[in-house]
C-alpha cells in the first residue's frame, strides 16, 4: 500500500513549476483560502463586497498585499505580514513589533471597514489587505522566531535544490500538487455546521496562539540541510490543506460580522 501512495505522489511532484523563494503563501495559497471564504459568505457580505471590489472575487485580490511590496510607498505595511514569537510564548507575553504585526494589521483593516466615516478607496484598499493577512495568519511560519525570519534562514532542501523551510511551506509543497486553486478549493474537506461554527470560534489572538502550535512542530520537523521530498508532503500537506480552509472559513466568519 506504501509502495502505491508514493508512486501517486511522485507522479504529482514530476517537474514542480520554477518559481523564486517568496515570503508568503504562494499565489495558489492565498487564492484557495479566497475562494474558500467566497463560499461561505451571507448575501448581505457578498452584495456588500462585490460593490466595493467592483465584481472582483476575494480570490483575485488575495495576493495584493503582496503585489504592492515592491512599491516603497507601501513598506510601512511589511511588518503587517507576520508575527515573531519565541516558540515557548504565547501572543500575549511575546514582545511586540513597534511598527505592528498580523494581529494589529488585520485589526485595523476592520477598523477601516467597520467605520462609516471611511472613504471608498480606503475601503478597498483595507479589504484587499484582510483578505491576504488573514491567509497569511494560517501559514504557520509566518509565526516564527524573528532570529530564523520565521523559517527563512532554516535551510532545507527540496527534490535536492536548495530552499528554505518557509518556502516549504508556502509554495513548494501547493506546487507540487499541480492543481488550481479552484481545484484545491472545491476539494476542500466536506465539514458539518458544527464544525465550521468550532473554527470560527475565538479572537485574532486566539488564533495566532493556536496556529503557533502548530508552527513549533514544524519547525520539529525537519533537520538542517535536510532533503524533504515526497514522505514530507504526505505527511505535511493535510496541514497544509487543513490551514488553507481555515483561513477561508475565519475570513469569511470576519467579513460576515462586518457586513
């Protein structure tokens, strides 16, 4: 039974797509997590979020925040991408980034949406960034330790080329499964009332601490220089999946409260 599941996996990673290290989710990711959201939003939210995108889908704009990075006029925003924590803190106790974090980011991006006072640009612009922070959150490298740059600096390989253990997790396990973004959306696993109510239970803060859990047995997971191949996927890329739909289902759960 092994000897089948890794043939289906090396069929799947044959000729992964080239692509440079990044720092977030890749494309795919952030997507999924849009369409994800897309599917759980009241009519009130989509009628609502389709007048200020202009028909634009949560899924298209989700990679925005990123798109922007290279504009210098938008480099405030950075720090906004990630949260540093000592992997035996909690958010709480942990010291903060005076320039703001993932928690004060996706805090201000409701501030913005919540206040009747906000222009429309302003309002569009702090929508598109939610949608990407709040995919971003659920990468659970994006709540590393400041001294690796969240994974960054703990050198990996991949298929036997140099990466990191971030890009790991953000793009090159996504890639290797050769599938759209809708793909992986609609394929997302089928889960009951209760258990979407469960996943939108609690605070930013509630999440980030849960998420950093998961983001201390990541970096468990592998050695330095290690060369992960397709036993790390199959034992990893459920989470990956797992984390996806969440940020979906807790996007959408924010969205509905705002609108």
């Amino acid at each position: 039974m092994k000897s089948i599941i890794y043939l289906f996996l090396s069929l799947l990673f044959i000729s992964p797509p080239k692509t440079k290290e990044t720092l977030f989710w890749g494309q795919n990711g952030h997507r999924v997590t849009g369409e994800i959201a897309q599917q759980h939003l009241t009519k009130s939210a989509k009628k609502n979020i389709n007048k200020i995108l202009k028909g634009q889908s949560l899924a298209f704009v989700s990679t925005f925040a990123d798109e922007i990075k290279s504009d210098r006029k938008y480099r405030e925003f950075s720090p906004w991408h990630y949260v540093n924590m000592g992997l035996d803190e909690s958010y709480q106790v942990a010291k903060k980034n005076p320039k703001g974090d993932l928690v004060t980011g996706i805090s201000k991006c409701i501030s913005v949406l919540k206040d009747e006072k906000s222009n429309e640009e302003d309002k569009t612009f702090y929508l598109k960034m939610l949608v990407h922070f709040v995919g971003d959150l659920h990468q659970p490298m994006h709540i590393g330790q400041k001294e690796d740059r969240g994974g960054n600096n703990v050198k990996v390989k991949w298929f036997g080329k140099d990466t990191n253990l971030h890009a790991v997790w953000d793009t090159k396990m996504i890639q290797g499964w050769n599938m759209s973004y809708l793909e992986l959306a609609n394929n997302a696993k089928v889960l009951s009332i209760n258990q979407i109510k469960s996943i939108q239970v609690g605070s930013i803060v509630d999440w980030v601490n849960e998420i950093h859990e998961i983001t201390k047995e990541v970096y468990k997971s592998v050695k330095l220089d290690e060369n992960l191949r397709y036993r790390y996927s199959y034992d990893h890329f459920i989470t990956v999946r797992n984390q996806l739909q969440k940020g979906g289902i807790r996007l959408a759960k924010i969205l509905n409260d705002i609108y």
